[in-house]
C-alpha cells in the first residue's frame, strides 16, 4: 500500500511508505555537510549554515506529515564553540532568525518546541527567543521538536552524576533506588523516548557526542548528502529503510 504525504500544504507526494505502522516515534539527526556545501559553492561557510535553517523547516513538515512524535535536531555541540568566534556568532544567531521566520507555521502545525543542552552559556538574545517559543508552543500536542543546542552527551551525563551526588547528599535520593529508568530521569531528555532512528547526513560515521546513552538500541542511518541537499524524498527513503529494517526483526 502506498499513502499520500501532503506537505509544503500545495503539494500532494506520492511516497513509496510501507504504511502507517512502524513510522519510528523519535528521529535524531545530526545535520552535517552546511559548510562544505558552501565552500563547494565558493560561497562563506556561514552561507551553509543559512541554507541548512530552510531545511530544517523542511524536514519539520516532513516529520509533521509523516507522524513522527519526536524530532530531535543536533544544532550546536559544545565542541562547535573551538571554531571561529565569527562563524559561531553567526550560528548562534539562526535559532532567533529560524524561530522569526517560522514560529506561526509551527504554531499552526500544533508543534512543540524544546531544547536539550546547556543553556547558560548562549547568548541572551538566542535564550529569550528560543524561551518565547517555548511558551508560545508549551500546550501543543503534536511533534516534539527538540533542539539539541550547546549540546554534548558527556557533558549531560556528567551533569546528571553531580546531581545525583547532591540528591543523596540532600537525602533525596537513597543510592539502592538508582536505576537505569531513574538515572533517566536526571538527562536533559527527561520525559522523552529514546530515538528510534538516527541520521547523520554529509558523509561522516560516527556519533561527535551525541546522545550516546539515549542511541544504544537506535537504528543508524548514513547518507552522503549534505545537509542543506537533504529533501523531503531522502527523509522519507530513511522512514522507509527503517521500516524495513523493523519487518526484518520480526520475522526472526
Ligand atoms: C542552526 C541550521 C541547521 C544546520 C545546522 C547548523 C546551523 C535551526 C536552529 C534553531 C535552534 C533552536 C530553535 C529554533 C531553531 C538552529 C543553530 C544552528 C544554533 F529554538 N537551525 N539552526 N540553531 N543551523
């Protein structure tokens, strides 16, 4: 059975999905490739990184049609601060611009905007605007999307452990009741399920500090393109893939 996707609201696609089952609930994607796709263009790499904000709107209405719960976006890692004070600055700058741009849409699309990571050390402006849409958006039911923004794996690990410490420190916590669902409990991703599917775009295999206790039973999947080339059709070939994958299992 094939189904129709409407997205981008004019068009209507014709998508080679299985079905509705098995779509996966929560999709990670680190979004790779923004300034190699510039500096191939001879273009600024902040160019790229301008590019790849039209994409994430993309792939938001993409996620949106497709019915996936959860959509967890790698922004910024915590090691992304070693580039160029410019070309951070510049970044840091896209939440406020993407958010000016595109807040009514999700809005109207019933989205909820979230953010995992480290907050403190971005600047006020890219705080007070991404806090505004998070207020704006905090009672909508629909797809989670969930911005990993000054965000490193071992950073809210270890950040999970110091709370922990001053928990049982503060006996509120007794030591015999940590488990894996409680030690849960202390990540920023706190009340969300772990990622059913990860994608890196740009041609690189490996995880750069991304939810790594979050991925341990997550499907992986890789693609060459660049992150402001990657389209509605590539997402859903990885929907699709991941389906297929999922009917594999269960037939052992
Ligand atoms: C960023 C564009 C996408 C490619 C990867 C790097 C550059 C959207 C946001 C964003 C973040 C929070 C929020 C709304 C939008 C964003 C950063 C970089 C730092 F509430 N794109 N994008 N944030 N890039």
């Amino acid at each position: 059975m094939s189904i129709k996707i409407p997205f981008l609201s004019k068009q209507v696609k014709e998508t080679e999905l299985e079905d509705w089952d098995n779509i996966p609930s929560h999709v990670a994607i680190i979004m790779d490739g923004n300034g190699r796709w510039a500096q191939r263009r001879g273009l600024p790499r902040i160019a790229g990184h301008r590019e790849g904000v039209s994409t994430v709107n993309r792939i938001v209405k993409t996620a949106v049609n497709a019915n996936v719960k959860v959509l967890t976006l790698y922004t910024f890692s915590t090691e992304n601060w070693k580039r160029p004070k410019s070309e951070v600055d510049f970044i840091l700058k896209l939440p406020k611009e993407f958010l000016h741009v595109y807040l009514p849409g999700l809005v109207e699309n019933n989205v909820r905007v979230q953010t995992i990571g480290d907050f403190n050390a971005v600047p006020k402006h890219t705080q007070d605007a991404i806090e505004y849409a998070m207020e704006k958006t905090k009672d909508n039911d629909g797809l989670v999307l969930n911005f990993a923004l000054n965000y490193g794996s071992r950073y809210e690990i270890i950040h999970a452990v110091k709370q922990i410490v001053q928990d049982t420190k503060a006996s509120e916590l007794d030591l015999e009741q940590l488990d894996e669902s409680y030690f849960e409990k202390y990540l920023f991703t706190n009340g969300l399920s772990d990622p059913d599917l990860l994608i890196r775009t740009g041609g690189e295999y490996r995880l750069s500090n991304f939810m790594l206790w979050q991925l341990a039973y997550t499907e992986f999947w890789f693609t060459e393109k660049l992150w402001p080339e990657f389209d509605e059709d590539t997402f859903l070939q990885a929907l699709m893939e991941y389906q297929q994958r999922k009917r594999r299992y269960g037939g052992i």
